[in-house]
C-alpha cells in the first residue's frame, strides 16, 4: 500500500470488497489514517480482499507475469521448495495466526450464500459453483491449501517444503481457476476456525469418527461415498501415480515383463508417450525416482461437516454439496441446522441433482448477467415456487430432483410458446413469406420492414412485450442456456 494514498468517497474501498469506499468501510475503518500511520492494512481486507492479494502473491512468488514463464513446462518448473515455502508464508501473511476468524466469517454473512462441502476436482466444484450461481448471492469455499500453523513441524509446508511440490501446484491450478469468480464477488475462499484451533480442530474429527461408527445409516452413506469418488477419480489417480509418478526404470522392467515388444511396442517408445503426458498434465511434477522426496497428496471436501456447520451458523450460509454421504449429514441432523441450511440446502440438494442437461452449459457469464440486469432475485423467487411446487413433503427425498427437473423443463417451454408467439404475431401482420425471410436475414433488417408495414407503434409494443418478457417469465433465462453450446 502507497503510504501517501488519499481514499474519496467514490474512490473503491481499499478493503477489496470492490465497492465504493462511501458504501463500505467509510465510518467504520478510516483507511486514510491506515496509509498515513504505516498500520498493518491486512487485519482491515475483506474476504475478497485477502482472495485478490494472495492471488498476487502467487503471481509474485512464482513470477506469473515474468516473460521467463512462456509455457506449462516453464511454469511447473517454478514450484521450488523455495517458491512452495513462501506461498505457504503467504497463507500466514493473509490469515495471521491472531486473526479473528469469527469477526472476519461474520463480516462476509449475506442473504443466501451457500458453504460448498463437496467434491474439490476442478471439474465437479465449477459445476457445482456454477449452478449454484444462478440463485445464490455468493458462493463460499474453503481453502485447500493446509493451514501451516495446524499441523506438527514434520508436516509444515514452511519447515518441510519438498513434500508438498505437487499438491502445491494442483492447489494453485484450483485458486487460479476461481480467480474470474473471485474477481467477480461470486465466490470466496475462507479458512474455518479449526484453522486456529487445533483443540476444536482434533475434538470435531474425533466426535466425527464416532458419530458415523455409531449411526448405522451414515455409515453405509460414507461407503457409498467412497465408492462414488473411486468411480469419479480412481482411473485418473491411478495414471498419475501408478504411471506418470513411475520411475522410468520401473516403466522398462514392466514392458519387459508384460512382453510387449513382441507386438512392436518398446520400451523406448512407451517412455516418450509416458514423457508426453508428464510435460502435458498441468497438476504433475516430474516422477520420484531415487533420491527423490517422497510427496504428499491430499483429496479434500473443505471441512468435516461439525466444522462446516459451524462456519456457516457464523456466515449465515447454507451447506451444499455434490456428495451422498455429506447430503445424509445434512439430512439426518436437519433439526439442529442454521435457518438457511433448513430452508435452502433441500433446494440445493435437488437443484445440485436435477437431470436436465442444458444446466451444464451455465457459465460465469450468465450469472454476472443475472446480477447485471438485476434479475438475481425475480429467478431465485422463481425457482422457490417451482421448487415448492414439485417437491414432496420429505424434502430431501431422492426424487425431488426428477420432479424439479420435471417442472422447470414445463416452465421452459411455457415460456418458448409465449416468446414464439410474439414473434408469429408480427410475421402475421407483415406476412408469412416476408416475414419468414426477414427473421431469417437478421433483426436489424426484419424491425425495419416491420415498421414499415404495420408503423412504429406496433413495433414499440411489440420491443416493450421482448423487453419485459424475462420479468413476466422468468423460466426465459433459461432458453438461452438451452442454445449455449
């Protein structure tokens, strides 16, 4: 921070938040006095704030924006124990070892948030990120990094860097590829008080442990679980480190073994495809061979759910995710849960679940869009009735997900019926064959013969019925997800 820096009113607040200074920190953090005074700025970061600088210290650390970085292999070859012991700095640097993590959880509390505790594969949060997008006001995540202060020395990314070189890069793969959620206020990455409090962190895993050897029915949720995740991750695990992480001198005494030559493949040539995928696989590091440290892998859900329900009583958030036996936590505890999980995580379960494929082409653009129009609330009203409407009475029921599914499809093309006759009511007044072609040929050429033919009044009523069609019909935002490819 520029120690002579002078904040306005209109100014954005220094905090990160990526509001303007008069409708955030003014009155309560007088940042003016923080840059004339040399004060440590970091305990005044918002959430979003501690996100964006630590995202910058990454960039910094790994120098991101050095022309020396030009490609993947460039890349990787930056997580030295030393850039892997300064990004862990970094963590301590954002989330101080005295922060107060209930005041900083509780600043970053709004309507309709949800806590995600579910599968952290890139490919299965940003689907659930996205969905979730369309109806909540924000999305929060835990981070994946391990917090250095909460583990004993021997596995303390600071003291004993070496061990973490790859989950480091496929940690820093996950935070790069939030950043435009970051950036955009629809997502935040926290910590939880276990970080802070390795008693709290021990007694929630040990009544954790207890709790599902002594309930029959989480029991069998949690094997059905693992056996959900070996389905979605065991063949690409088993690429990785069975194959790519494989000394190449084990790599030729297994073609010789297996007698694969005879068939004209060589050891030689199954290397350079074995090389091939390394230098290509963004979330590997060269393979452990002799002398080589061992490395740490970690498969994470962002927090056991005693913690998760705790952080989100403080955040106000409800619990959502993409996983069996975390839905059964939710369910079976659904009497003890905050206000918002009881209201919004059944929703949440059903929407997460909901067999309607033209949901998988939601992208970050249609969910700013929603914000930009304002049009985030009218569809999360929309989705509530629908949801209301379909639901049985045990809202955690299986098939509440194939009923939801089941009436927003209905609403959809209710809404494709009312849109097409807007547009068959025009081609009626100009004409069939003239109006045909003229939609064909482009907008700009069909508005101008359809002023011409039926005059400019017309053809305002008929721009005001398009203009406030999403208002009248909020299922239309999804006609346009039906046509992303």
């Amino acid at each position: 921070m520029v120690k002579d820096r002078k904040i306005g009113p209109n100014d954005p607040c220094p905090c990160g938040t990526g509001k303007k200074y008069k409708k955030c920190c003014n009155g309560k953090v007088d940042w003016n006095d923080v840059f004339r005074s040399g004060k440590d700025w970091m305990p005044y970061l918002s959430i979003r704030g501690r996100n964006i600088h630590f995202v910058t210290r990454i960039a910094e650390i790994l120098q991101l924006d050095n022309n020396k970085v030009k490609n993947l292999s460039d890349y990787k070859k930056g997580f030295t124990e030393k850039a892997v012991r300064e990004i862990h700095e970094a963590i301590l640097e954002v989330w101080a070892p005295n922060s107060d993590i209930t005041s900083i959880l509780e600043s970053t509390s709004e309507d309709v948030s949800g806590l995600y505790i579910g599968d952290y594969d890139i490919e299965y949060i940003s689907r659930g990120i996205v969905r979730h997008s369309i109806y909540a006001n924000k999305i929060l995540v835990v981070d994946p990094f391990i917090y250095p202060n909460s583990v004993r020395d021997e596995y303390n990314p600071i003291l004993e860097p070496a061990q973490y070189r790859t989950q480091t890069l496929k940690n820093v793969n996950f935070w790069l590829s939030l950043v435009p959620w970051i950036e955009s206020g629809l997502i935040e990455v926290i910590r939880t008080p276990a970080d802070f409090d390795r008693r709290l962190n021990w007694e929630s895993m040990q009544r954790q442990r207890k709790k599902i050897e002594e309930t029959p029915e989480l029991k069998e949720a949690s094997e059905l679980s693992v056996e959900e995740l070996k389905k979605r991750h065991m063949k690409k695990q088993a690429h990785t480190h069975l194959l790519l992480s494989a000394p190449d001198s084990y790599i030729e005494e297994l073609i010789k073994k297996l007698d694969l030559e005879k068939d004209g493949y060589t050891a030689k040539d199954f290397l350079k495809y074995v090389n091939k995928e390394r230098e290509s696989n963004p979330n590997f590091l060269e393979p452990v061979g002799p002398g080589s440290d061992g490395q740490l892998h970690f498969m994470t859900t962002g927090a056991n759910y005693e913690i998760a329900k705790l952080t989100s009583s403080i955040t106000k958030s409800y619990l959502v995710t993409d996983l069996h036996f975390k839905w059964r936590e939710i369910e079976i505890d659904r009497s003890q849960n905050n206000a918002e999980s009881r209201v919004w995580s059944p929703f949440a379960k059903a929407f997460q679940e909901t067999p309607l494929k033209f949901l998988n082409n939601l992208q970050l653009g249609h969910a700013l869009k929603l914000r930009n129009e304002g049009r985030l609330e009218s569809l999360r009203s929309f989705l509530l009735k629908v949801w209301k409407h379909a639901r049985t009475e045990d809202p955690f029921d299986e098939a509440n997900a194939r009923l939801f599914a089941e009436e927003l499809k209905e609403q959809v093309s209710l809404a494709k019926e009312e849109w097409d006759k807007i547009d068959q009511d025009l081609i009626k007044i100009v004409g069939v064959e003239a109006g045909t072609g003229l939609l064909a040929a482009g907008h700009g050429l069909f508005v101008g013969a359809a002023a011409a033919a039926v005059g400019v009044a017309t053809l305002a009523a008929s721009h005001k019925m398009r203009k406030h069609f999403p208002e009248r019909f909020p299922a239309a935002f999804f006609m346009n997800i039906e046509k992303t490819p």
